[in-house]
C-alpha cells in the first residue's frame, strides 16, 4: 500500500520546488548571509564555521583578490589596495565622504561615483560590495549545492536613492537576483516577529563596529513607517576599544595611544577589546599588551570599563533622545527596543535602554545577525516557500522627493512616508514666452531650499512648442518601485504635442557603467565570462519557464484554446532557445525568447490580477493576509 | 478573457464602497490591506516580468485611492470632480467674504500670539471650526436630495485654506517651542 506524505511544517511539498532565497546584511564592518532552514531562520557559516565576513577585499597582483577574513589580516601591511568599510562610499561623491583626508586610499573624483585606485584598476564601492555579495552567495550556493534563487538585502533607513540604486547594482554584478532591498531596522523588527505583533512604535537601537544608527519605526494597519532616523556615522564599538585602551595606559602610567607606534597601538587596543567582550559575561577579567618591550598585566572590572566610556554611552542616549524630540514622542510611547549590532552586548547599553524605556530591550536574538535573519525571513516569504506566513511588509519612502522652481526653491511631488510603491505626476508650466527646452531636476530631502536637498538627477525636455509664458503644460511623473527605486518622467501635454524622457537618477552608476563592469569581469578573473553569461540567461529562462507554467496551473481557465496554445508555444520557444543555445549567441536569443514571453503574457498576467483584485474584494482571501 | 476591474476604476468602486463622503475608517483600512495582498509587488516576486509590471500598476493605484479616500477634504474633492465640479484648486481663489473676514481675523491673532497658549487657544478654535464645516459638507453630498456640486467645490477650497493656515500654525509652534 502506498503511504501518504507528509511534509515538514513550514516547507513546501516537494522540496526540489523550493527555492533558495537569502537574506544579506550588506554591513559597513562585517556582511552575513541568512536563509530559512526547516522552518527556521538562521545565518551560512563559511568552511571554518564563521558565520561573519569583515566587508573588507584586498586586490592582489595579477587579478586576485582576498575577501574577509584574510584581506582584514593583511590589511596593515598593504592599506592602500585593500578596501574596508566601502558602504561609505556607495553612490557618493568624494566631497560626501567625511574624513576622506585620512583615509589610506588614491581616491578618484569621477562622474557617478568616487572610486579608488588600486593595483587592479580604478574600483568604485560597488565593485567592491560586489566581491563580498558574490562570496556570500558562493557561500549559500555551496550550503545548498544548489543555485541561489533570489535575495533581500538589507540598506540603512536613511539611504537615498543613490545608495540603493548603488546597492542594487552590486548585486547585479554579483549575479544576485534581488528579491527586494528592504531597510535595516525594518529586518530587524521582522526578525522579533514584530510585523505579527502589536500596533505602536518601536525603537531600533543599532550599535556596530563603526557606526551608530536609531531608527522609530510605526508599525500601523500591516506598514512599517520609518517615523525618524538618527544616528552617528563615526561612533562604534572601536570608539569603545579606544577610550577604554587609552584609560588602561594612563592607569599604567604609560605614554598616551597616540604616542605609540602604530603597531603597539593596534596591540593594545585589540587586548582592550577583548577584555570588554569579557566583560560583557563576567565582572572581572585581565588585560595583558606590550610596551617598548614591557609586558603589563592590568586587573580591569566592568565598573573601570563603564567609567572609561561613559562619554559614549551618553552620546548615544542624547542621539536616541533627539530622535524622540524629532518624532514628537516620548520614551512611555514606544512599545519596544530592538538591539542590534555587536556593540549591544555591552551591559551598560542595555541597562541603559532599560532605564530610559522603563523595560528591558529585546536581545534573545543575536545582535550580529539579526538583520540578516530578518531578511532572510522576508526573502523566504517573496520566494514563495513559507506556507502560513503571508506576510505582506508594506514600507515607505525615507524621504520626500521633488523638483527645483524657480528660485532655487523644492517643489514637494512625492512626500516621505508614502507607502511604496507610489507614483505622482505633478504640472509645471513655461517661465518665458516662446520658451522651448526646460530643464528638470531631481532633488531628494526635507528642506526648502534645493542647495540644502540632495541632487539626484537632471535632464532636459526639449522641443516644447514656442508659447507664451504660462501655457504650456508640462506634466512630470515620479514613480517609486517596491524597492524605494525612483524613475521620473516629463512630457508636453499643452499643445497635444508630445516629448517624453524616462531617467535612471544619474547620480550613481549608469547602465554603461555596470555593463562595462560585467564585462571587465570581478571575482575570479579565471571565470570564464562567456559561459558565466550564458548560465544566468538560461537560469532566467528557467525561472520564466516556471513562473509561466505556474501561473497556467492556477488560472489557466481565463483563457481560451487560441490564447492557451499561444502561450505554450512562446514558453516551448524559450526552453528549445535556453536548451540549444551556443555559448556565443545563446544569451541575446535567450534574452529575446524571454522578453517574448513576458510580452505574450501581459494579458494573461492583467487577466490574472484582475480575477485576485475581484477576490480580494469578495474577501474570499481575507485569512490569508 | 472574462472581465472585471479595470485601472481606470474610481477609487470607490476599487475599493468597494458606496460613493459618499462619509466612510468607515475601519473597513477602508481593512479593504486597502486586501487589495494589497492581492495585488502587491511582492506577491509576485517570482513570477514573470509581465505578471509584475502589471503588480506595480496595480499596487500604485491601490494607494492612490487608499490616500485619496482616507483625507477628508481629498475624498470630497474627488467627488466634486467625478460629478463635474472641479475644485480648480490653483487657479479659483474667490471666496466669500465672510470668510475672508474670518481668515484675515485668525492671521492677525496667529501674528499677536506671543506664547505657546494663546497659539493653542487659536489652533483650538480653528480646529473646531473646520470640524464644523466638515460635518456641514457630509450634510451637503450625503443628505441633501440633489446635491450643489458648484457650493460642495466652494466648501472644499475653503477648507483648502484653513488647512494651509493649520500647517502656519504649526510652524509657529516649532519657532516659540
């Protein structure tokens, strides 16, 4: 007698349909990679069983590179091709990156984006993002032994379009599918479940290795509103490790940190930091470091430790607080702290959070990783594999965008935390009589004025016909994807002549420049870019094959014999195309075969949401949301 | 193909709801969260490039409604214009003058206002006020046996302009506090 299956809570029935979907938390010190594993969230560790990868890559002679840990350990000894913290560096000018003065690198002030000058050629931040995002999805694909699907990967609360656009475009040079880029604190909150939780505010207290950042969301009807962001981009647990060396060596009546040689100076504020993770778990413990050639062994406690960072400890608090003020609450409003990052293991930080929230913050997850975990969460949802979570995370724009008038003055279209995705379209008019051209710019931010907004994009709609000033009607879209990704249009509507311009914001990359990117190569140099090509395009045309036939088997009865058969045979083209492709030719056909396909089922895909909008509406699925 | 919504639905018939001015907060929260399970992006993170081009039209006009339906003076405005009364919001200005009376009174006490309490007697006063002519425009298009779209649009500017002394209001509490 044949035996029934059953299958494991939380999976899918047959698990060659599941799909690998990761999370990664794209960090500014360190990245990870998450994925849902027998129902559970948890973070890929490498073949040493780190789950960790400093965001740090080293370009070597003759094409190679190191990644992580290693690059990290040689970094002293070659800074200069060997990049850490590029996050601060992603979609910016170099005038944007603060302190770029003191950093080890031959900085490059090109169009798009700065880049650095290495031994392997100019490398902008999204190159480098790309290594460490291609060694985390070699990492799951090697955990799987299977293909990555499609990713989440995460990006601070407070990133602008050009960031995200940047972001974006790393994962595409690492041949990463993005699901969707969600922001950091929202993850986080997902990994507590909050999005199942209770309504009100929560505070995301996010403090790593370099950087501090404080988010408020509001979750409210199924939405995370980011309500206010915050934060110190310069403080992090290596501040700690600082102050804390330089109060050891006063104890010891020793020179200062800064007199040190920079190899004595590293030494020392690597045993301090030790001694604060110590510290974190017990009240006691030993500091042991070298000084021009003296071994000193300190007795240190955790109230030494407290009284030499306490400076930090409160400036994080008043950030948190302006950051309350900002958002016009107070600390009795808000429902929950989640803490983030490494640097929240600390007692004092936590004790603090307890103090001034009245309860104490959640941190039964790992702080390292919860973003991470949350993404993952997330990705396994839109890869379609979790059965009872339908979770539906509606998130919103960071920040207003608009346009410049006259005077240098913004025109608000699209306010920030506008549930996404959105679309405005807002009228302007001619400021001259016979006036043809008018130039559009982009700005993003709070304020007033646009010399105090961030410039994302400018272009021209010519060929407006000569009218008076005033008569002309010149309608410009903005349109925010899923992804917080902007795209504007203007055209003419005045005279029933039409002009019409779509731009990418030019602040970041352009398609060239990722295109001419991918065709450099990245990673491995001994890859072999040809059949790398032509492995994503028949990947693509597999997950076009799938979807399509998905769909068929769920509302395959919308359509008639004739449309029926028309769609099999575009989708018999694509696998006849993916499956006798040369290496050579096989990509563009592919490419083409597939955007047949898409074009052959736009009907069917209107048809198909029409027939869920109607469900939807009959409340036939209300326990599915 | 069989046939059903279109995009070029009014947001009340996206949403299901009869078109009147007075809505149910609670089942139009409830009827923008379906839609968006039905229809959001997400939903379609692994299906065609088709299926999720029309996901994103679809999510977008969701929320235009939902913001549209969810603002009181943006919801009347909507229905002036479906019924042919444009509120012709930038370029109509006149008003009555009693209420242009009432305007210019309420912009003299905001500039005298010298400290945090007389500005929230004042942002007490207007609010109440603007109460009072919301419920009047619900007694306008709900009740009345032939609605006056002309005097509904009229209503709604007015309330244009109280709004925009509320946002004066509250800049003014930023600058004394």
């Amino acid at each position: 007698m044949a035996l029934l299956q059953i299958s494991e809570p939380g999976q899918a029935p047959d698990p060659h349909q599941r799909r690998i979907a990761v999370g990664i938390d794209l960090g500014t010190t360190h990245s990870l990679v998450a994925a849902v594993r027998h129902g559970v969230a948890e973070c890929l560790p490498d073949d040493q069983g780190r789950v960790i990868l400093p965001s740090a890559v080293r370009y070597l002679e003759g094409g190679g590179r190191q990644i992580g840990h290693d690059a990290l350990a040689s970094q002293g000894d070659d800074p200069e091709n060997t990049v850490v913290s590029a996050k601060r560096f992603m979609g910016r000018m170099l005038a944007d990156v603060a302190g770029h003065q003191r950093l080890p690198y031959d900085f490059v002030d090109q169009p798009g984006m700065v880049g650095m000058r290495t031994r392997d050629g100019v490398k902008t931040a999204v190159e480098v993002s790309a290594e460490i995002l291609a060694t985390l999805r070699f990492r799951a694909e090697d955990t799987f032994d299977d293909d990555v699907y499609g990713a989440v990967i995460t990006v601070p609360a407070y990133f602008d379009d050009a960031q995200r656009q940047a972001t974006k475009d790393a994962a595409q040079l690492a041949g990463l599918n993005v699901l969707r880029l969600i922001n950091e604190p929202t993850a986080a909150a997902i990994a507590y479940g909050l999005d199942e939780g209770v309504e009100g505010l929560y505070a995301v207290y996010d403090l790593g290795g370099g950087t501090f950042d404080i988010s408020l969301l509001r979750l409210a009807r199924g939405v995370f509103e980011v309500v206010a962001t915050g934060g110190d981009s310069a403080l992090g647990g290596d501040d700690y490790d600082q102050r804390f060396a330089s109060a050891l060596l006063q104890r010891a009546g020793l020179k200062t940190l800064e007199e040190l040689t920079p190899r004595e100076r590293r030494r020392v504020q690597t045993a301090a930091r030790h001694a604060k993770e110590a510290l974190s778990g017990i009240a006691e413990a030993t500091v042991t470091f070298e000084v021009d050639g003296v071994v000193h062994d300190l007795d240190v406690d955790r109230v030494e430790f407290e009284a030499a960072t306490s400076e930090l400890t409160a400036t994080t608090l008043r950030l948190l607080k302006r950051v309350l003020r900002d958002a016009k609450v107070s600390a009795e409003d808000v429902q929950g702290v989640v803490m983030v990052g490494g640097s929240t293991r600390m007692p004092v930080v936590r004790d603090a959070m307890a103090t001034l929230f009245g309860k104490p913050p959640l941190t039964n997850l790992n702080p390292d990783e919860v973003v991470a975990l949350g993404a993952a969460i997330q990705a396994n949802a839109l890869a379609g594999n979790a059965t009872s979570g339908d979770l539906l995370l509606l998130d919103v724009t960071p920040l207003s965008l608009g346009l410049e008038t006259m005077g240098g003055l913004v025109e608000r279209v699209i306010e920030r935390n506008s549930t996404i995705p959105t679309a405005k379209a807002q009228d302007f008019t001619t400021f001259k009589d016979g006036q043809t051209a008018m130039a559009v710019h982009v700005v993003q931010g709070e304020r007033e004025l646009v010399s105090e907004c961030r410039s994302l994009a400018r272009f021209e709609l010519r060929g407006i016909p000569p009218m008076v000033a005033g008569a002309a009607r010149i309608r410009v879209t903005f349109q925010v994807d899923a992804d917080g990704l902007l795209s504007v249009g203007a055209k003419e509507l005045g005279s029933g002549v039409e002009a019409a311009i779509v731009v990418k914001p030019s602040y970041g990359l352009s398609d060239e420049q990722v295109a001419g990117m991918l065709k450099e190569g990245f990673a491995s140099a001994e890859s072999d870019m040809v059949a790398r090509s032509l492995r994503e395009a028949q990947v693509d045309a597999e997950r076009m094959i799938l979807a399509t036939e998905a769909a068929l088997a769920a509302d395959g009865d919308l359509l008639d014999a004739a449309e029926r058969a028309a769609i099999d045979e575009l989708v018999a083209r694509v696998r006849a195309t993916a499956r006798d492709a040369s290496p050579a030719e096989g990509p563009r056909a592919i490419e083409a075969a597939v955007e047949a396909l898409a074009e052959g089922t736009e009907g069917f895909a209107a048809a198909r949401m029409n027939r869920g909008i109607r469900d939807a509406l009959a409340g036939r699925n209300v326990n599915e949301i | 193909m069989e046939d059903g919504l279109s995009l070029a639905a009014t947001d009340f018939e996206l949403f299901g709801l009869p078109e009147r001015f007075a809505i149910d907060m609670a089942s139009l929260d409830a009827k923008w969260k379906q839609l968006q399970g039905a229809a959001h992006p997400d939903r379609f993170a692994t299906e065609t490039a088709a299926a999720q081009r029309v996901a994103m039209q679809w999510a977008i006009r969701i929320n235009e409604a939902y913001r549209r339906l969810k603002d009181p003076l943006a919801r009347a405005a909507y229905l002036c214009a479906l019924h042919g009364a444009d509120i012709e919001a930038e370029s109509n200005t006149a008003m009555p003058a009693a209420f242009l009376m009432q305007q210019m009174a309420w912009r003299d006490a905001l500039s005298d206002a010298a400290s945090l309490d007389a500005v929230d007697a004042l942002s007490d006063e207007v609010v109440a006020s603007r109460n009072v002519t919301l419920k009047s425009l619900q007694a306008q298009i709900d009740d009345a046996a032939s609605v006056d779209w002309r005097t509904v649009a009229g209503t709604v500017r007015g309330l244009m302009f109280v709004d925009k002394f509320m946002s004066d209001i509250d800049k003014r509490v930023d600058a004394l506090s």
